[in-house]
C-alpha cells in the first residue's frame, strides 16, 4: 500500500509536472508573443519618430533654404532678346506654323503672366536711352563685327542696372518653359544652395560639345559680381586674344565662358553649373532648349508641341495671347530714371 502510495504520488506528481510544463510552456509563448508584439511596436514607432524627424529635417532644410535665397516673384523677371521683327495678327486656327521665335514667345510671355513675373522681349535693334553711358563700358574691336547674338549681354547688363530685379532669367528664342506649374523660386531653391557669392547659374553642354557650359538659358542673380562679370564676359574677345575668334562665330558669347570663364577665378566661385537636363537641351525638365543643332523645321515643330500643350492646359491661353497687346508688352524698354 505504502509503496502504491507512493507509486500514486509519483503519478500524481508527474502529471502534476507534465501539466505545469505545459502550462508554463504556453504561458511562456503568450508571454513571448506580447513581448514580441510591444517591441514590434516600439520599433515601429521609432521608425516612425524616425521618419517624421527625416520629414522634419528635410522641411527645415528648405525652409532654411528658402530664407537665405529669400526669393520673391516681383523681384524676378523674364528675360528674351533677338534682333528678328515680330509679326502681327496670327491666325490661330489655322494649321500653318508659327515660326518659333513668336511660338516660343507666347507660352514664355504666358507662364510669366500665370506666375505673376515680368516680362521682357527686347528687339536688340531699338535704340536704347543709356543716360549712364554704361553702354561705354562694351568694348568693340577696331575691325572686326561681333554677330547680333552679343548683344543679349548688353540688355541683360542694362536690365541689371536700371531695374532692380533679384533675378533675371535670360532664355534665347528657341528656349520654353515646359514645366508650366513650376515656379522660378522653387526651382533655384530645390537646386541650387544658396551661397551669397553665387551670381549666374547655368547649365552645361553636351558632351560632345567644345564648350563645357551652355549659354542659352541664364540665370543672373543681380549683385555687384555680376554687374562687373557681364561686362568682363562681353569684353574677353578684346581682353584676351585668344577668344577674339569669337566675335564673329556662330556660337558667339558661349565660348568666353564655356571655355574660359566658368574654370577661371575671379568669377568661377561665382558660377553655378547644374546638369543639362535641368533648364536646357531639348530633354530639359524645367525649361528646354532646342538649339542650333536640331533641325530648322523639327526646332519649329518641338516648340510648338509645347505651345500646343499650353493650350490644352489652359483653357484660355489662345484668348489670352491674342488679347495681349504684344507691341507695347514687346517695345517695353529700358527707362531711365
Ligand atoms: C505637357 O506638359 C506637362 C507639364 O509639364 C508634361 O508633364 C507633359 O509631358 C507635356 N506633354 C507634352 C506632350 O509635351
Ligand atoms: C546642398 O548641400 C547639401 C548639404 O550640404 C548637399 O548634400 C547637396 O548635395 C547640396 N546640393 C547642391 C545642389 O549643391
Ligand atoms: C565668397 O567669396 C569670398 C571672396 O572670394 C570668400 O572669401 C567667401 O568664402 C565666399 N563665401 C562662400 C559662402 O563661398
Ligand atoms: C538628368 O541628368 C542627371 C545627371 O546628368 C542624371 O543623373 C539624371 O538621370 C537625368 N534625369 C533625367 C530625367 O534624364
Ligand atoms: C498697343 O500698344 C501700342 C504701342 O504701345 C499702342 O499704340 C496701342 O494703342 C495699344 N493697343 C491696345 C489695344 O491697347
Ligand atoms: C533719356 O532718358 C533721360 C533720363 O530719364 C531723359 O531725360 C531723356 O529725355 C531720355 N531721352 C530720350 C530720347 O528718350
């Protein structure tokens, strides 16, 4: 009996054991999983912390950004010069194109307009009120003519001094913006870091090109560098021998800086160089550029794709071009005062 007892006892006392076991074992992974759940979670919200810090940081960073360019849409404006006479009375609804330096006008004219900058296209052919004979300050070759293309560093040079704009977006006649709801200001803030020196942002050229930078879309940032650096730019031809081929070349002012100038203190510190991409070429996100080297008639027709895409954007563009009395907004120049 004793020894049976016992024997029970035992029996009891491993069922008890076994029965513990389990339970503890199951109470171990409840346990474990809670455990598991509240770390998870912890994580979580630490990749969360994490994220909204980065999202916090990275919106700091703009708006730190954005103070130090402190750029403002009265003070930015829009540039064209090109010595061809523009026509009157286009007719819309007709198929036959318009030549692109017009085209390339109204939708430029146009997103200034929409984001409230001024704008400018000067006939490089008007004659020009100068009463600070800055104009003196252009030096000329004794024989040789410089191309008409020259002459877009002179109206920017008198805009930066009889205006005070903060910006002035220079863009040859076959450049547009393409990117219509992108404004100025973001663009330069998203792009470039501010830096009190920086006094022209351009982009470079293609590869294969012998210029490194090219020179048909310019951003000026107007201060007293860049006052003195359009000058230097205009005179190197005279100044240094070895650009006077320039004078009269077909690509003109863009050697002086595409192969001098933007590797060349004092104004290489001033010079910001972006990616093709960006403001230039004919894949350009912000602005494009279908320059000389594409086709006479495919530069017509990728210009007026993008005029076409205006007009499908903006219901009223077609009324608001033709209702725009395009020979003040074009004669409006440089006034002294
Ligand atoms: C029209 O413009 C929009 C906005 O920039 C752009 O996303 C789209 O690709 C353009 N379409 C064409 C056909 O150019
Ligand atoms: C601007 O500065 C930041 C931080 O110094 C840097 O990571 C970034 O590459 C710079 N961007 C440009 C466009 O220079
Ligand atoms: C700006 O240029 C000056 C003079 O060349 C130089 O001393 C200074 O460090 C530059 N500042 C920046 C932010 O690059
Ligand atoms: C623009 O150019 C940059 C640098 O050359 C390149 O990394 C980027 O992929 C290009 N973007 C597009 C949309 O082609
Ligand atoms: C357009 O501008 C020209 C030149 O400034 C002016 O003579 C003409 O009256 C203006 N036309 C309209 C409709 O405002
Ligand atoms: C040129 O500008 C000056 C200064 O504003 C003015 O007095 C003068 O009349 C202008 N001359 C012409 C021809 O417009």
């Amino acid at each position: 009996m004793k020894v049976k007892e016992i024997q029970n006892n035992n029996e009891f006392q491993l069922k008890f054991n076994r029965k513990t076991t389990y339970t503890l074992i199951f109470i171990f992974f409840i346990l474990s999983f809670t455990f598991f759940l509240l770390l998870k979670s912890t994580q979580n919200k630490n990749e969360n912390e994490n994220q909204n810090e980065n999202q916090n940081e990275k919106e700091k960073e703009i708006k730190n950004k954005k103070q130090n360019w402190d750029l403002k849409k009265e003070k930015i404006c829009i540039l064209m010069v090109d010595d061809r006479t523009l026509g009157k009375n286009f007719d819309f609804s007709s198929n036959k194109q318009i030549p692109f330096f017009h085209t390339s006008i109204f939708a430029n004219s146009f997103y200034s307009k929409y984001h409230g900058y001024d704008f400018y296209r000067i006939d490089s052919n008007n004659k020009i009120n100068d009463s600070r004979k800055l104009l003196n300050l252009f030096q000329e070759h004794p024989t040789k003519q410089r191309t008409s293309y020259w002459n877009k560093l002179k109206i920017i040079c008198l805009m930066m001094n009889y205006y005070d704009y903060e910006i002035i977006l220079y863009l040859d006649s076959d450049a547009v913006f393409f990117d219509f709801e992108k404004t100025i200001e973001d663009f330069i803030v998203e792009n470039v870091n501010y830096s009190e020196n920086i006094s022209l942002i351009l982009t470079k050229d293609l590869e294969i090109s012998l210029d490194y930078v090219n020179t048909g879309v310019l951003i000026f940032i107007n201060n007293d560098f860049s006052k003195k650096m359009i000058l230097d730019w205009y005179n190197l031809p005279i100044t240094n021998p070895g650009f006077e081929f320039s004078l009269n070349v077909g690509s003109s002012e863009q050697p002086a800086m595409g192969e001098y100038m933007y590797k060349t203190e004092p104004w290489e510190s001033h010079i910001h160089i972006l990616p093709l991409n960006t403001t230039n070429g004919p894949d350009g996100e912000f602005i494009r550029h279908f320059w000389g080297a594409v086709p006479w008639e495919e530069r017509n027709d990728q210009i007026f794709q993008i005029f076409i895409n205006y007009s499908y954007h903006f219901h009223n563009f077609l009324e608001q071009i033709q209702s725009q009395n395009f020979s003040s907004q074009i004669s409006k120049f440089i006034d002294n005062s």
